[in-house]
C-alpha cells in the first residue's frame, strides 16, 4: 500500500515539474523575442505569433524552415539554440490560440 502511495506521489510530482517546464520555455520564448526579435522587427510579440496558426507553426518548426520563416518576417536569423524557445512562443500565442501575450 505504502508502495503505491509513494509511486502516485512521485508520478504526480514529475507530472507537475514537467508542465511548469512547458511553460516556461514558451516564457523564455517571449523574453528572447523581447531583446533579440522585437526591436528588429518592429512588430509586438502577439503580431509575430500570429503570423501563423499553431498547425502552420509546427508544420514550418517540424520541416526546419523556422529560421527561414524569422527571416522572412523580420529579415534576420537568430542562433540554433534560441529557436526552440521562440517556436514555443510562437506556438502558444499563434493567431488560433486565443492567447495574447503581453509583449
């Protein structure tokens, strides 16, 4: 009994750690798209977003064109290592979301 309780409990813990994860990068996509995106395209964060719907978004993440994409928006690219936070962003505040966000 002790047995199951415990292994619930630690299920339940990792289950809540790995949504507070998901959130967060699409918040460390918003930040990244404040200082390295936002000046440079001169666009709010919520007119980026919804440039696309988040199938439309996945689809261009999924193909490896999203840096392609930026820089058709924007007329830039950004570091590798950026784009799965920003993908994020974009996903989660994509024109059929119903999110806005605050940027």
């Amino acid at each position: 009994m002790t047995r199951l309780l415990h292994a619930t409990m630690t299920l339940f813990l990792l289950l809540s750690f790995l949504s507070v994860t998901a959130v967060a990068d699409a918040q460390k996509g918003k930040k990244l798209y404040v200082q390295k995106l936002k000046p440079i395209c001169k666009m709010s964060g919520s007119d980026f977003a919804a440039k696309h719907s988040q199938d439309e978004w996945e689809e261009i993440y999924d193909a490896g064109e999203f840096n392609k994409e930026i820089k058709k928006i924007c007329g830039i690219t950004i570091e590798e290592k950026f784009l799965p936070h920003i993908y994020d962003f974009a996903y989660e505040y994509a024109n059929d979301s119903g999110n806005v966000p605050d940027c």
